[in-house]
C-alpha cells in the first residue's frame, strides 16, 4: 500500500496527520508485544517491552527520536485501561482502541484452526490500522472534568454493586440463626440495622433489653415513628429463638461482625464519593441540561453527562447513541430471513444508565408512563418495554445536548398533539387512573 493510501482520512471526514509510522501493542501481565511498520513501507518490525511506566516511556523516546517527533498511529486492544492512561501523555500518538472481539474475529477468520499468540495478535492489530483504519475511530479524549465523571460513577456503581452483595450475604447469616431482624427492620444494608446488630447481635441479647433502652436506641437513630417503635419492642419480646447451637450461634455472629464493618466501610465510601460527584457534575457546563431531565436526580443526571460527553461530534445522531449504548436493538439478515435480538457488543454501564433512567421516569414522567403502559398493552415485557422508553428519552435527550438547551415537556406534548399521535389519548387515561 502506498503512503497516500494509508493517510487516507478516516470516515466522518476528519483529517488526520501524515503518519510517519503504524504502531499496534498486544498488552500483557509482564511483557508486551509491539508490530511496527513505517509509512510507505511493506517492511514489519516486532518486539517487546518489558512492564512498568519506564520501560514503555523509554521505548516511546526511542521512537520519538527516531521519527523526529512525527505523528505515530497505534492501535490497542481497550478504549480505558494502564496502556491508555501510559500513552495519552505522548501529544504526537494518535491512539486508536478497538474492541478485543475484533481482534479475536479478525483472527478467525484468517486463522481458522484456532492459533493464537501475542506476536500474532499484534500483527493482526496492525493490519487492521494500516489497512481498514477508516473503520476505526481515532481516540479524543473528553474534558477532564467529563473524564472524572466518567471515571466516579462507574467506580460508585461497582461499590454499591459491592455493598448490594454484602447485604444479601448478610441476609443470608441472619436467615440461620436471627430471621425476626429481618421482618424488623426493611433494609438490612442500612446503617440503623448495623447499629442494632452491633449492639445486640442475637436474639437473645435483645431480649434482655428493657423496652426504654430499646426505645432510646431508636431515637438515637433517627427512628421518629412510635408506632413502629412500639410494634418492633413488642415482637422482640414476642420472638423465639431460631437456634440455641452455640457452633452456629458463636460462626454466625462472628460473620455479622465482619459484614457490618463492610457494610459500613462502603456506606461511608459511597457518600463520600456522592460528594464529590456532585461537587464535580454541578461545575460541568452540561449539567443544566440533563438536571432538566424528569427523575435525573443527583445519582443519574451524573451518569447522563459521562455518558454523552461534551464532544458534540462524537454522535452525528441520535441513533448513533441507541447503538453505542446498546439500547438499539440488533437486526440481522440472510435471505429471506431477518432476526432482531438484543446488542450484547456494548459499554453496559452506560446501556445500565439508559435503561434505569427510562425506568425511572416513568413514575415523573406523564406520558414515559403513558408510552410505556402502551408497549406492554402491545404485549412487550417489562425491560422490553423500558429499553423502548430509553430509546425515546435517548432522541430527546440528544437534541437537547446537541442544541444545548434544558428539556420541555410541554414542547414534547405539544408535538405529540400536532402528529396526531394515540399517545396523547393514552397520557389522558393513565392521569385519570
């Protein structure tokens, strides 16, 4: 291939520089494949670089003194990871992620036996950069504020998935030797349960509290309710034990102890990491937009902004963020034959973002609500029915990111009203209801 084919621009009609060389990277755990080739040339060079910061910085020098600081193209195999983070800080890399299904596909097909090895893998990369680059997306890395975002709510996600799995496991000890907290109390992740457990982590030892030291425990945690108060000391004293083993009783409280402090370890993690979050999203210059949005909140307006981004050229419709986020279905044709199914190849936090803001709204939201009732009234399940609701909110959602401008709902109804749409009728029967 010649040195005008392959700076071809990419599609989308961004130009890119004059490549002085095509550089893909198969990362490893210690060592790290790389297969080089310069521009105008067929030759292919390889070879590995050891891990660690310094070894890949060294490695970039030789390369930048090499090429008198010309820009490189390099593929890699992640689009957020350690060689990204290494690399962006090299102005003259134009960095090019792709998905590791490609790669695996890729090889597939040319090897159909199954072979694989790293050097393989890195020259696979590298054909797919010299060669069918303008299916690939260069990588412009976001604000630094957007990338913190990015960064925060994932992470925040990932702890309550964390605290989530404490509390079923606790759910789990209690339902051996302790169950009556369960039927006491609604959320055994909570920090008033922990406190309880704490205090009295058997049945037993609750039992010999006087009802005034157990109504004083409840004051001091905020519980107001003194019917509930009086309701929880009567079946304290009510209750029997489920066990009287001491093996189970000593493992099991043992157990909780352990579980409360994990459980409130992450409590504290996730509130501080809320404070942060929201100091940061509300000096983003987007925030107005998406805090516009009917159950966007302080936990999901957020994850609207990591999502999108501030590069308005990223997405050149709204159809381009259904199919990154997953949310668009997948058709699929042959012949006679077309099958729909849903698109597993995508972020799942930020389809996981769409589809619980679209399931969210429809208790804020008049006609979500309404759209929504309707899908099932057409016989689509639940999550069917809410991934069609995002799909919606996504067409709404980048029109106004796009245009920059917060969300009207009356803008919205009166459009549905022009269009004649069976909506609008279906909005007036569920406000009746």
């Amino acid at each position: 291939m010649s040195q005008q084919q392959e700076s071809k621009p990419p599609s989308g009609g961004v130009e890119e520089p004059e490549f002085a060389a095509f550089i893909a990277i198969d990362w490893a755990d210690q060592k790290h494949v790389w297969a080089l080739q310069m521009a105008g040339s067929d030759q292919r060079e390889q070879g590995e670089i050891e891990h660690g910061p310094e070894a890949v910085d060294a490695w970039m020098q030789t390369l930048l003194q090499r090429f008198g600081g010309r820009p490189l193209a390099v593929c890699l195999e992640q689009a957020r990871g350690a060689l990204l983070y290494l690399l962006m800080k090299y102005p003259n890399l134009v960095l090019y992620p792709i998905h590791p299904a490609a790669v695996k596909r890729f090889r597939a097909a040319l090897y159909p036996s199954g072979t694989k090895n790293d050097p393989l893998d890195a020259a696979l990369q590298l054909e797919l950069l010299v060669h069918h680059r303008p299916r690939l997306r260069a990588w412009k890395p976001d604000t630094v504020e957007t990338r913190m975002l990015q960064i925060l709510v994932e992470y925040r996600r990932q702890l309550v998935d964390q605290r989530t799995a404490e509390s079923n496991r606790l759910t789990q000890v209690l339902k051996l030797y302790y169950p009556q907290a369960l039927d006491w109390f609604d959320h055994p992740a909570s920090a008033l349960v922990g406190a309880f457990l704490k205090r009295w982590p058997t049945l037993q030892s609750a039992r010999k509290a006087r009802a005034q030291t157990l109504r004083d425990f409840f004051h001091q945690h905020n519980c107001r309710n003194q019917e509930l108060i009086q309701q929880r000391i009567q079946r304290i004293g009510q209750a029997t034990p489920a066990t009287s083993d001491p093996a189970l009783l000593r493992t099991c409280v043992l157990q909780v102890k352990h579980l409360l402090q994990s459980l409130a370890g992450l409590r504290h993690s996730i509130a501080e990491l809320d404070k942060e979050i929201r100091s940061v999203s509300r000096n983003h210059p987007d925030f107005p937009v998406f805090d516009s949005f009917p159950g966007a909140g302080e936990a999901l307006g957020p994850r609207f902004i990591a999502a999108f981004g501030t590069q308005r050229e990223r997405f050149s419709s709204a159809t381009d963020v259904q199919s990154f986020s997953g949310i668009a279905p997948v058709t699929e044709r042959s012949g006679k034959t077309e099958r729909v199914h849903f698109r597993w190849a995508c972020p799942k936090f930020v389809r996981q973002t769409f589809h619980e803001w679209a399931s969210h709204s429809i208790g804020f939201c008049d006609w979500a609500r309404a759209y929504y009732l309707q899908q099932r009234d057409k016989g689509a399940e639940h999550h069917a029915a809410v991934r069609s609701l995002a799909a919606k909110w996504i067409r709404i959602a980048y029109r106004c990111w796009k245009d920059r401008t917060l969300y009207n709902q009356q803008l919205y109804l009166d459009a549905l009203r022009r269009h004649g749409s069976p909506l609008v009728a279906k909005i007036a029967s569920s406000q009746r209801c």
